[in-house]
C-alpha cells in the first residue's frame, strides 16, 4: 500500500487495543514498564525470563516476520538481567540474549535486527556448557546502533556513538565515535562542535507530542471511509 486508507477512528481503536494488549499480556512480563510507551503490533513481541526492566517512553517496533526478542536464561539466580533506559527505540527484529547483565542507556536506537548478547551460549571446548562464557555488556546514553550489528558479550559503547549497518563488536568503542566492519573499528569521531539532540528532546513535552501526532494522523486520513478501506484490503487497485 502507498498510504494508509485506515478512518482516523479505526486507526484510533486500533492504537487503544495495542494498549490494552500491552498492559494485560506484556507488562506482567517485565520486571518494570515504565510510562508513555508505545508498542507497534505488540503480539509479536516475546520476553522469556527475567528480569527485564524498561524505563519510561520506550518505542518498540515488532512485526509478524520479525519479533522483537528479549530472552533471559541463566544457571544463576541473582542476576541484573536486561535493563533498557528511557525513550529508547527497538525496531522490528532486534534480539537481546542475556544470561548475566545487558544494560543499554537512555534515548537508545536499536535498528531492525540488531542482537545483542552477553554470553557465547556454549563453551568452546565443552559445548555441553548451557551458558559458556558471560561477561555485561554496557550500552551508553543516546547509541545509535545500525541495521543488523551485533554486540558481543563484554562491550562497552560510551556516550553518543554510532554502529554502523551489520557491524559486528567485539570490543569496546569509546564515546562520541562511529564504528563499522567486522570486527568493528572506530572510523570517525563526532564534531565536538555540534550540537547534539537526543530522543530526549522529542519527548521533552509529551502532552504536545501526542496533540501533533493526533493532528497529524487527522490530515493524513482525513476523507478515508470504511468502505474504501475495505476495498483495499480485499481488492486493491493501482495506487493504493
């Protein structure tokens, strides 16, 4: 489809039952969801074990052909688990395994099909081992980490960096840089000079955020009808 045909209330409705999804079969899951979140298609969305804690006005992503995936499994008891700061975007696909620590900051943007993990899942040499080696891994304030990268066990990304498109990191990169490649390298550091603006900012005034997307979504729907809608979905045309 090239637009949305939806009606503003379908669309509308559409939103409160994500909502309501969220609240009665996900956020039993968490340890703690906090507040202003918004799950797209929220079914596809797995937690397994726990604890899982995200903070507030997250944003995730998930769709039929690619879940979102936060798993925990450990032989130990008293881990830290999976901890996600706020205003931080998960797009469709991102996986994170943790069998001891995944702490990723606030105002995060983890792209389609990112994984992250802090364990190898099996030891070399005895493959037996359910677990094998573990190290935390630590994701700073405001990463933007690309399209299919990986994070391996035992990283640590500072402040402000950015990964590029199916990097794979295996060791630390430092603050205010850009790494790419297999393994990950640091090709760039950022402008000190410029300013930079966080999702932080987006959310600085959540109130008149929602009024500006609800006026959005009432011009961009605006005329759509029950019917047309209908037909587009059994009979599409040239331009839909």
């Amino acid at each position: 489809m090239r637009r949305d045909h939806r009606p503003y209330l379908i669309k509308k409705y559409k939103l409160r039952f994500e909502d309501w999804y969220v609240k009665h079969f996900l956020a039993p899951q968490f340890k703690h969801l906090g507040e202003g979140y918004t799950f797209f298609k929220p079914w596809h969305v797995e937690v397994f074990g726990e604890p899982v804690i995200v903070g507030n006005y997250a944003n995730v992503i998930a769709t039929k052909d690619q879940k979102v995936r936060l798993t925990i499994w450990s032989e130990k008891d008293d881990i830290k688990g999976i901890i996600i700061g706020d205003y931080c975007l998960i797009c469709p696909g991102v996986r994170i395994s943790s069998a001891r620590n995944i702490n990723i900051g606030n105002s995060c943007m983890l792209a389609s099909s990112v994984y992250i993990t802090d364990a190898d899942w099996h030891g070399i040499y005895d493959r037996s081992l359910p677990v094998g080696k573990a190290k935390p891994v630590n994701i700073g304030d405001n990463v933007w980490i690309g399209d299919s990268a990986i994070i391996c066990k035992g990283v640590t990304i500072g402040d402000n960096s950015i990964i590029g498109a199916g990097a794979v990191v295996t060791s630390d990169i430092p603050p205010n840089s850009i790494a790419a490649g297999n393994p990950a390298m640091v090709i760039k550091e950022l402008d000190n000079n410029e300013e930079l603006k966080t999702r932080a900012h987006w959310f600085s005034d959540y109130d008149d955020l929602q009024l500006r997307i609800d006026k959005l979504d009432r011009e961009k729907l605006d005329g759509n009808t029950v019917f047309d809608w209908l037909r587009s979905l059994v009979l599409p045309r040239k331009g839909d």
